[in-house]
C-alpha cells in the first residue's frame, strides 16, 4: 500500500458516506441534511463554531446516536443494524475524555480494550507500543487525575488506537491545550495519516484544519456552507493577503467610512478593520492617500478564518 | 446484546474495584455489625425478658438477619447510584464505553452483574459477622447469603435506571434519606411489622424489603416465612426484571441520544 514515494494510495468504498443527513433533539435541528463522502486514508475536517452540529454529526458517524433522517454508511455498513460492528473498527477521541482520573494510566487503557475483547496478553505490548508513540511511557502506572490536559488528552488518543482502527474520529483534538500539546498531538496525527489510518476531525481552529486536512466542509448552523481543500477554499472565498488596520479606541468608525473600495473587500470586526487584497502594499498606500491613519497595520496571508467570515459574516471563535 | 460484552463490561468493574474490595467490604458491614453488638446483644437482652413472640429465638437470633437483608438493600442502592451518575454524568466513562462495541444493554447487564458480586461478598461477610456473634450457626447463615442477594438486586435494578433518568445527583441524597431509611427502620428488620399502625403495616408489606427480610430470616432460623417463600422470592425477581428492563430501556434513551 505504501509506494516508493512515501504516499498512501488506497482504493475501494467511501469509508463514510452520508446523504441528507438530519439530527433533531426535539424542535431542535442540531445537523440540518448534510451531504459528506470521505474516501479511504482521506483526513477530513468538519470545521465551525462551537453548535454548528459537528460532534452531532460526529456522534452519528461514531454508530453511537442514530440520524434522525438520512442514509449514513459507516465502513461500508449502517450504524443502525451494524453499530457494535462499526465500533469494533473506529477509534474515537470524544470532545471530553471520559477518563477514570482513579485508575493509573495503563489501567484506563486495559480495560478499554477488553471492551474490544482484545485479549491482556496481546494488550499489554500494544499499550507499551501506544504509551511510547504518544510519549506517555513514563507514566504508565500513574495514576491519571493529576496529569496536564495535554497528556490526558494523549492518552484519549492512545485509548482510541487500541483497536487499531481503520477510521479515527476525533472531536476537537487539541481545543484547551498549551501550544507545545497541541503540535505533538498534530505530529502524531500526521504520522497515523502517514500510515493509512482514516483521520476525521472537528475543529474551530484554522491552523489545526490547514495542517491536518486533505479536505474539509465548512459548517454553520447544522449545515454545510463550503467544502474543499484547505487551499482552494481560501483561493475560493478569500484575497491573496489581508490587511489588518487597528485604531485608536473610538476611531474605527470614522475611518471605515473612508476605506470603501480601497480593497476587494473590507471586513469590519469589532476590534479591527481587514481589507482583502491581491497587493497588500500597494492598499497600505492607498489607504495613506486617504488621511486613514491606524495605530497598527499588519499584512498576513488570508486563512481558513477569512473563509469562515465570508462565508457566515461572523467570526469563528466568539 | 450477547452475554461476552456484558461480561467485559463485569470484568471492567472488577479490574477497577480490585485494589479497594477489602476496604469496601470492611467499610459496608462496619456499620450493620454494630447495629448487631449494641441492638442484638445490648438492646436483645432486653427485650429477651419480655414476651415478644420473635420466630422463638432470641433477639439477637431474630434481629441478624433482618440487618442483613437491610444491609444488602443499602448496598444494592449504593452500587447502583453513585457509581451510576459518575458514569454516565461526572466523568462520563460510560460514554466513552458505548463507542466501542459494548452496547446499552450490556452495559447495564454486566453493571449489575458486578453489583451482585458485590452483594455476595458483602452478604458473606456480614453472615460470618453473624456466626461470630453467636445469631446463627453457620448453616444458617449460609442459607441467608442468596436471599439477602436477591433482596439487594432487588433495589439494585431499579435504582440504576432511576440514576440514569434524574435530572439532578441530590436526588440521590434525598432517595437515601426518605426511601432507604425509613425501610431500613420499618421493614421488619427491627420488630415484627404487626406493630405498625394498620396503614403502615400495609405500606411496609408491599416494599421489596419486608419480603426480602422475610425470606432471609425463614432461611437463616428455619422458621416458616409469613408468605409461601415461592411467593416472595417471585415478588423480589419481579422488582429484579422490571428494573432490568427498565434500566436498559432508560440507559438507551440517555446515553442513545
């Protein structure tokens, strides 16, 4: 499966497929009839705010909350008559992790997989091999109340490799850990990709989405808003660069007035101004030309952010 | 469901439990034993003087195993609320165990599965605490163990189901103070349920407890239970299956959402 090239070439069925896919919690509509194919060694992103209807969808995909409405394939099977069989195949990382913080490390991890019915005797030297890969082998036998969320949310990952899954799904893998954490957990997450391993994930952070995803939909509001790659959805809904203008508190407002059409596109957030531009130079000069005079200006490159804004009108992260 | 999930689901307990059973145990009959020194021996030689007609033993011999049937129904509550809400609620283990093939139903089976075991090691005790204090021999004793079982699965089923379906953990507290309590004192474990007031007495033979303590304490003195034992064993396996029942059909609804 793996050629001279490094690259991971498989073929065969979607490994989730799912079409008109609703949930409802009562009058509630969490998932509102969403369309997603995701193909064999494929690393996909759901990305959105939090209550777009990600780890509803997740939870659908994850055989353990049936759709409301829709046809949803699992691995080739239906999570309604097939669940246990389904579940036997993915790993999940939940959005909490669901740990007993009394048990040591290793504990968490066996009697995880005897769920699986994984027998000790061949789970023992697969945790010792997973406690390695997510650098938690020193703390085998602590107990796991009084470690960082970064090792705890290691070991979350650990627990769901134990089954070695052919599709990993994980609910906001990294949100809350420290920057170091979260470039490990990325790391490892690459090198399963590396490997073949199916990687679905949700998401509110841009970066987290760009470095991990082949592909990703956009979701608001239960529904899907874009789908892409991380790099043509931005070539798509965003300039080359963006401009970001600060002001003095107060003067935004007046200055927005005479910024129209000095750009593709001008963004007003509540604590600053962005311009979409193909020449980020060449704006900053008009926008001198103008008697606009900000506090700060800083070009950067447009990101899966600025695709959120176009595409909803509001910001990501609240 | 399939017994083998229900089954990991069992041993999951026990490989959790395994460094604090005899803490546990020691600390479940702690509290029924000296119940048994300061009622049995200290209140009994009391009462011994009188003319209480009491299955035509003594107080001490009449009052074990009536706090052993009572003991497994704290017992049976205690295993299936606390632990219940930290699964489903506080660190919500149970979730992460219902993304692998381990279903509801397995869940709840092999919960209360582990809730059984827990029972017979406690029920052993306390009746070898029995034997110790001279209430019983030990044939005696022995045949109180299942009862007593019964009677704690009895509370057990149903009382994992009500955990998973209350809105809020005080309702626990509040089931403790005004369920198990008032049982626990006016079951028959104590005194004879003749003394009641008439409207009482008929509230406290419909509660699982009075049959439960019935039936263990024809088992352990050998005396004729007030109804056919068939009949109270057939009242408590009632409570058992409806409550199992119940609890897979509340533990799907919660945790299927």
């Amino acid at each position: 499966m793996i050629e001279a090239s490094g690259t991971v070439q498989l073929v065969g069925p979607p490994v989730i497929e799912a079409r008109g896919l609703v949930k409802r919690f009562g009058s509630f509509t969490a998932v509102d009839g969403i369309d997603v194919r995701v193909e064999p060694g494929e690393a996909f992103g759901f990305l959105g705010p939090n209550g777009a209807g990600k780890s509803s969808t997740m939870r659908m995909i994850g055989a353990v909350s049936p759709p409301t409405v829709g046809h949803l394939r699992v691995l080739g099977s239906d999570p309604a008559t097939h669940g246990p069989a389904i579940r036997a195949r993915i790993g999940v990382v939940p959005q909490e992790d669901m740990l007993d913080t009394e048990l040591s490390v290793t504990d968490n991890l066996l009697i995880y997989g005897r769920y699986f019915g994984l027998p000790v005797r061949e789970l023992r030297p697969r945790i010792a091999g997973l406690l390695d890969f997510m650098q938690l082998a020193d703390r085998a036998r602590d107990r796991v109340e009084p470690l960082s969320g970064g090792m705890k949310r290691r070991l979350v990952i650990a627990r769901a490799l134990l089954n070695a899954p052919d599709l990993l799904l994980l609910d906001e893998p990294t949100t809350g850990l420290d920057p170091q954490a979260r470039h490990l957990v990325w790391d490892r997450l690459y090198q399963l990709k590396q490997r073949g391993v199916t990687i679905v994930l949700t998401t509110h952070y841009m970066d987290e989405a760009e470095q991990l995803c082949d592909r990703l939909v956009v979701m608001d509001g239960g529904r899907i808003v874009a789908e892409g790659a991380p790099r043509d959805l931005v070539a798509a809904h965003a300039t080359r660069e963006v401009l970001e203008l600060r002001f003095a508190p107060g003067e935004q407002g007046d200055a927005v007035g005479l910024l129209d059409g000095v750009a593709e596109r001008v963004e007003q957030l509540p604590d600053r101004v962005l311009l979409y531009t193909t020449d980020a130079d060449r704006t900053v000069a008009a926008v001198t030309e103008r008697g606009v005079r900000p506090d700060q200006t800083m070009v950067r490159r447009s990101s899966l952010e600025d695709v959120f804004l176009r595409l909803t009108g509001r910001s990501l992260v609240e | 469901m399939t017994a083998a999930p229900a089954l990991r689901v069992f041993e999951a307990r026990a490989r959790a439990f395994a460094p604090h059973w005899r803490t546990a145990t020691a600390a479940a009959v702690l509290i029924p034993l000296a119940f048994l020194a300061a009622m049995g021996l200290g209140l009994g030689t009391l009462v011994d003087r009188g003319d209480a007609d009491l299955a035509g033993g003594s107080y001490l011999a009449y009052l074990a195993p009536g706090l052993l049937a009572a003991t497994a129904m704290q017992t049976g509550v205690g295993e299936s609320s606390w632990p219940v809400r930290l699964g489903v609620k506080w660190q919500k283990t149970y979730l992460a165990t219902l993304a692998t093939p381990v279903s509801t139903g397995d869940l709840v089976l092999g919960q209360l599965l582990w809730v059984a075991l827990r029972l017979l090691v406690v029920a052993l005790a306390l009746a070898a605490g029995m034997v110790a204090f001279g209430a019983t021999g030990v044939a005696g004793a022995a045949r109180a163990v299942a009862p007593a079982v019964l009677t704690g699965m009895a509370f057990a089923a149903p009382m994992a189901a009500w955990a998973v379906l209350m809105a809020k953990d005080t309702t626990i507290v509040a089931i403790i103070r005004f369920g198990v309590t008032p049982l626990f004192l006016f079951s028959g474990a104590f005194f004879p349920v003749s003394q009641l007031p008439r409207t009482l007495e008929a509230l406290a033979v419909v509660t699982p407890l009075w049959h439960g303590v019935e039936l263990t304490r024809s088992a352990a003195l050998s005396v004729p239970p007030t109804l056919p034992a068939v009949l109270h064993v057939a009242y408590l396996a009632a409570w058992v299956l409806v409550g199992t029942l119940v609890a897979r059909w509340a533990f799907a609804r919660q945790l299927r959402q």
